[in-house]
C-alpha cells in the first residue's frame, strides 16, 4: 500500500490446556453428575464442603456420650500400671478391644486433658472423618466405577456417619480409617507396608479381620504360599509386638479379652435381627449357622467368582511363574471388589449389628452396588436400595420392618455380585493390553 505500512495478519495463539478442560467442563456441566470421569472434581468440592458440616455438626448439635469416659477409664488403668487385661474396665464393661486400641487413645487421652476436653476430641474425629473420606475417594476415582452424584450420599445424607465419628467418638472409625489406608497401599502396589497398617487397623478394632478372607486370596493370587507367608508374618509380628506388654502380664486373659470371638451381643442393641424372638438371637446354635452361612459363602465366592475360570483353586498356592497358565495381574477394579466383598459376606451373616457398625461398610456400599452383575438395575433402584440401608440404620430402636428390610437389601446387593462375571481367564486376558493399574511386584521390599 503506496505511503503507508503494511500490517501484519494477527497471530492466533493456540488456547491453553486449562481453557480447553474448562470449556469441556462447561459444555458437559449436564454430565458432571453421571460421567465417572468428572469423579475428581465432585469429590474434591464434596470434600471441603465437609470439612463446613462438621464443624457446624460439632458447635450445634449435642454430644452424646456412650463410650468416649469408658475408653479413657480403660486407658487409664494402663497408665496406672495395669496390664491384666482381666483387670481393665470402663464403665460399660471390660475392656474388649487388641493392644492398639490402647496405644492410640492413649494418645487421645493426653491431648485431650486425660480425656477432660471433649470438643478437642471431637475436631480430632473429624479430621479422622476427613482423611478417611480421602482415602474413600481415591478408592473410586482410581477405579471409576460409580457415578459422581453418588457420592452426595456418601458425604451429605448420612447422619448416622456423622454421628459415629464426632457425636460419639466410637474406635470404629479409627480401625476404618487405618483400614481404607492398607487399601490404598495395597492399590498402588505396596503389600507389605499394606499389611502392617492393615494389621494396625486389626489391633484397634477386630471388626478389620472381616476383611482377612478376601486379603488372604489376593495375597496367594500374587505372590503364592511362599512369598505370603512373609506378609503374614508381618501381620501377626505387629500384633505381637502391640501386645508384648499384655502378653507378659496375663497372656491367656490378653488374647480372650482382646479376641474374644464368641462375646455374647445384647439383644436390645442389634439392628439386623429384631424380628427374631431373643431366645433364638442367643441360641448358639444360630450362630453356628451362621458362620457356616459365612464360610460357605466366602468359599463360594473364592471358587466361582473370585477365581479365574479353568484355574484350580490349589493353583494359587504355586509361585506365579510355577502355575500352569500364564501369571496374570490382579486389578485395581478387581482387587478392590474382592476385599470389598469379603467384608460385605461378613456383614451379611453376622450375629449381630450395633449401630455403630454402619461404619464398618458404608463408604463401601456405593462400589458394591455398582459392581454387580445385573446391568439393567436401574441407577434409581440403586439409590433406592442405600436409601433403605440408610433407613434401616437410623431407626432406633430397631424395628422388626427396618431390620427385615436390611436383610432384603444385603440379599439383593449379594445376589448381584453373585451375578457379575467372574475374573477374566488367562486366555482372555491374553488378548487384551496390559492393564495400567495392575501391580507388578511389591514396591515396600
């Protein structure tokens, strides 16, 4: 152009990476809610949101108190010298629970002014809530299961969750937050380190060894009877440890105290068998048929589900470069089931349920129900299904109705795992890619 100058075309600069995810964000915001991919950022926004809820749950709503003064009481007799467990008491009864329980509201007992300071005490259990509510959320973005909007129920519509970690303090969720910890471990490949925080849940609450079942057999999956052995040992090498001190005093009164598997439940208490008349809630008997409901079960499930098809279940027991077919990783999806499901077979058939038990399974319900077998349940039947659950654990006093409806929901929820396909067989997963998030050996070693 004659006595001017020329301009230069515009440049376009390229968009940045966080513009383009958020443009993405805005254009699927009506799938934020149901695409498993946008776990992540519910969850993170859930999660701060709680951290608000229990803080207005610990200034408004009243403490009731249940165990907290007998916990301190038991703890105290140790601090005092006493270490017969025959000798510790509170004020609901003796002391019932392995040596780390000891050890930790020890600890409890100290910062909170020998157990003087309960609203110090409170904010301790709700940061225990929030780093389990982590740990749980790992859990399911790494396997991607179940759809985001699930997971307002978990943070936002159980009051009885609440209620058990910061209005009554129970050593429930302290053995559970240990518990989803060993999982993460166990996720990302770390077994050994995973079983010693999975024995450390172990020694504060035995409710933990629901669990051992489905450790056991994925244990024996990756690595066979030799190489278990070890980690085993590492398991009860904690415990031992944790109740050298007991052990010394009065062995046989530390280990029937600490592990009594046959402690009797009072019948005004449970939640699951109310509409049983109370003589045959006591009856020995029952509950001997129930723990081989328990066995045959996990049996069951060992062989038909959990096992790959066309691999004999002795298999396992052999090293996996030894066995016949091919060694195939366990994952992440898989393993998480597994345990998951062994803990839920034990719920299912236990002699009785306190309410302080929800804990025990809750953050696990979600998975489960979304694991099962039958694709054309309904995303509506599902909620439907926790809602009842929910229910069920919030009438108080238990009813024959809610405790009946709780045996509905567990039968449902089992019969749908019993009705999801079974481990891939190693021909079938030589066909297809390496899975990303199976672990390839024990990173802790």
């Amino acid at each position: 152009m004659a006595g001017g100058v020329r301009r230069k075309p515009p440049v376009a600069v390229a968009p940045s990476p966080l513009w383009g995810k958020l443009r993405t964000l805005w254009q699927d915001k009506h799938l934020v809610l149901f695409k498993p991919e946008y776990t992540l950022l519910v969850v993170t926004i859930l999660w701060f949101l709680e951290i608000g809820i229990n803080i207005w749950v610990i200034q408004k709503v009243a403490y009731t108190e249940i165990d907290w003064k007998a916990y301190m009481d038991e703890v105290e007799g140790v601090i005092n010298g006493t270490y017969d467990y025959t000798e510790l008491k509170g004020d609901t009864g003796p002391l019932v629970y392995p040596a780390g329980f000891v050890y930790f509201f020890t600890a409890l007992y100290y910062v909170t002014s020998h157990g003087v300071n309960i609203r110090l005490a409170q904010y301790f259990f709700a940061a225990f809530y929030l780093i389990t509510l982590l740990l749980v959320f790992r859990i399911y973005y790494r396997t991607k299961k179940v759809p985001p909007y699930v997971f307002f129920f978990v943070c936002c519509a159980s009051y009885r969750i609440h209620s058990i970690f910061v209005l009554r303090l129970f050593n429930d969720p302290v053995a559970m937050m240990l518990l989803f910890g060993a999982v993460n471990l166990f996720m990302d490949g770390y077994w050994t380190l995973g079983c010693g925080l999975y024995s450390l849940a172990v020694s504060v609450k035995m409710n933990v060894l629901l669990f051992a079942p489905g450790l056991l057999f994925l244990l024996l999956s990756e690595f066979g009877l030799i190489k278990t052995i070890p980690k085993l040992s590492v398991c009860a090498g904690i415990q031992l440890l944790l109740g050298l001190p007991f052990l010394m005093d009065n062995p046989v009164g530390y280990m029937s105290r600490a592990f009594d598997l046959g402690r009797q439940f009072m019948f005004k208490w449970t939640v699951n068998w109310r509409f049983l008349p109370e003589w045959l809630f006591l009856n020995r008997y029952f509950h001997f048929v129930l723990l081989g409901a328990h066995l045959l079960a996990l049996l069951l499930f060992a062989l038909r589900r959990w096992k790959r098809p066309g691999e004999s279940i002795f298999e396992l027991f052999k090293e996996p470069c030894k066995r016949k077919s091919p060694p195939q990783k366990t994952t992440v999806d898989q393993m998480v089931l597994i345990l998951f499901t062994s803990n839920f077979i034990g719920m299912c058939f236990s002699r009785s349920l306190h309410y302080q038990f929800y804990v025990w399974y809750f953050h696990t319900l979600p998975f489960l129900l979304w694991s099962g077998g039958v694709e054309k349940m309904a995303h509506l039947l599902r909620l439907l299904i926790l809602g009842l659950i929910e229910l069920s654990w919030n009438t108080y006093p238990s009813t024959d109705g809610s405790s009946a409806a709780l045996h509905v929901c567990h039968f449902i929820i089992l019969l749908c795992l019993w009705l999801a396909p079974p481990m891939p067989s190693a021909e079938t997963q030589e066909d297809d890619a390496p899975v990303k998030d199976a672990p390839v050996k024990d990173k802790g070693q």
